[in-house]
C-alpha cells in the first residue's frame, strides 16, 4: 500500500469543529497527518496524527533557510501559495512516504482509499488541482517542479517575494497546475468530493472542471438543488432530494469552505451525524422541512445571506474574467520569451 503523509500547517483558531476533522482523520488510518501549529488548544489527536509545535516565525524561519532570496509570508493566510512546496520544504518530515499532500481544517474526510486505490495513484503525479486537498508523488523532481520557469519566468520567485496571495496552489493567474502541464506532468483533475458553494445560505456543491491540455479552458459549476451531508461510520455522503425521497450519494470528503459551523452534537464521539446549513446535528431519517427550502429563500429571511452575496458577487466577477486576464498574461509572457 502507498503511504501517504498529509501537512496541515495551521495557526490562528482552530475550527469549532476541529474534533470532528480529527476523528475523520482516525477513521483513515493508513494515512498519516502532521499538523504544525503554536495553538495550545486541549485536542485529542489520534494516533495518525502528529502534532509539531512551531510558532508562526519558527516556521517563517525554516521557510527561509530554504530559499537564497528574501521570501515574504507576512500572515497565515500567505501559507496557501507555500502549499505547493510542501514536498520540498518538509522533506524531513516526509521522506519516507510515497505520496505528500496538503488539506485544509475546515473539512470532514470519508473513506479516502476507496476513491484513491494504489492502481490510480500510480498512474498520476499529481492528485487534484485544488487547494484544500491534493497529493503529489514524492520525488526530487516533482518536490522542485514548482521552481520550474513558464512563459520564460520563475513564477515561484514572483509569488514568493510578494505579500499578495497568488492562489498558486489552484486556478487563479499563473500557477502550479499551469506548469505540471507545462512540463507535461500526469495531473488527475480530481473531482470526487463534495465542496459546498461559500455564498449560499443551504448547501450546493460547486466544481471546478478544468480541460487537461488547456486549463485556461475552465468552468465553475453550481447544482441547482439544495442539498445536505452525512458522516457515517467514516463514510462522507450527500443528500439530495429526488421527488421519491432522499438519494444519497459517497464522496471522498465534504469541504465546508468560508462556512461557520455550529457544533449541536450531544455527545463528542457520535459515529454518525449530519451536516446541514451551518449545523452538525444528530442522525435522522426524519429530514427537517427547513432544509427543504431553497436557499434563495432562506436568504430573504437571513440577513448574512446579502453579505455573503456582496462577497459572493467580487468572487463572481473575477472568475468569469479570470480565462481573459489570464489569457492576456500569458500572451504577454510567451511574447516576452
């Protein structure tokens, strides 16, 4: 079986929900994650989960001695364009496994080696091409792939002696999917996972599709139905009204993206639960009527609805001239070659 280590550097506050990602985690044992933090928060990690204690400038640090030029990483929020890195900056930690990867806090994981068996890993240097999960192959030359020149620059240095957030680690500019196929690497645009849409009062899973040989060519979609999730016995599902009941269908994880969850468990070690809008709540067949509504309507009753519409509006109108601006930015730079 390929071993796999996940890095998760985190600082700041952990989710109110932090427990529940950690008990995920155990219920994929054969994988392993190492969480860099300087929170003194009293969690109890499982046994695949390894806890460093690192302040934020001890981490700043390391990151330096691994660079000859001055690197900026100002607040936690710029560790998204290092993520990529990871291979490279954390090689001590990582050097055993056959995959590294990077995740995110604010998410509950399923059977991961269901939808990752040995035989597809093997065919792929690179498993996803968004930030808050994906793998690489750990070798020498994919841990440095990053470094690579693209449009006769080295992005990395660009991104790295900047303060901006470059989102290098998924679709927006110029960024590390751009440059494995560059380098005409194997890269599976994987897609099996639920990530509820940020600017919607109920929940609607969004996805990224992205073209293999152009991704330039890029398409958000949205589902139209409202919908909720599952965690049972280790096991990530979504829920979706079909007209005769509820169709529940298996993902590898539920990503609760930009999302404030209340925890209304009544005891910590529920082996099943339910994730409905901004809730975890116990297990029922019995679905309540709410989550039934529409989320347009439950915005006009819920007045963070409209902020995150405002929110949600920006993000909207970069995405749709994000193909243009980054055609335009890479004319200019192979012109520049």
């Amino acid at each position: 079986m390929k071993k796999i280590g996940i890095v998760v550097p985190y600082y700041g506050k952990f989710p109110n929900y932090f427990a529940l990602f950690l008990r995920s985690c155990e219920n994929n044992p054969t994988i392993d994650w190492i969480v860099f933090t300087d929170i003194m928060e009293v969690v109890e990690y499982p046994k695949n989960v390894l806890r460093v204690q690192m302040t934020f400038q001890e981490l700043k640090k390391w990151f330096q001695s691994k660079f000859d030029f001055p690197i900026v990483l100002d607040s936690p929020y710029k560790l998204c364009d290092y993520k990529v890195m990871t291979g490279y900056l954390f090689n001590d930690y990582l050097k055993d496994y056959d995959y590294w990867g990077y995740s995110d806090a604010d998410m509950l994981f399923g059977d991961i080696r269901k939808f990752l068996p040995d035989n597809k890993l093997e065919q792929y240097d690179k498993i996803g091409h968004l930030g808050h999960f994906t793998l690489y192959r750990n070798t020498e030359e994919i841990n440095t792939l990053f470094m690579k020149r693209i449009y006769g620059h080295e992005r990395y240095k660009e991104v790295l002696t900047s303060s901006a957030h470059f989102a290098f680690d998924e679709w927006f500019g110029i960024n590390i999917n751009d440059i494995f196929i560059n380098q005409k690497k194997r890269v599976w645009f994987f897609n099996d996972f639920f990530d509820v849409e940020a600017y919607e009062e109920n929940f609607h899973r969004v996805m990224l599709e992205l073209d293999c040989v152009d991704i330039s060519k890029r398409r958000w979609s949205v589902e139209k139905r409202a919908s909720f999730a599952s965690w049972e016995d280790g096991h990530v599902y979504q829920w979706l009204e079909n007209g005769d009941g509820w169709a529940k269908k298996e993902w590898m994880y539920v990503h609760f993206q930009k999302r404030k969850m209340e925890v209304c468990l009544p005891y910590n070690k529920a082996t099943r639960f339910l994730c409905v809008p901004n809730q975890f709540i116990p297990y029922s067949d019995i679905i309540p009527c709410k989550y039934r509504i529409r989320s347009f309507k439950m915005g006009l009753i819920n007045k963070r609805h409209w902020k995150k519409w405002a929110r949600g509006t920006v993000y909207w109108i970069k995405e749709k001239t994000g193909p243009v601006r980054q055609w335009i930015f890479g004319k200019k730079r192979r012109e520049e070659i």
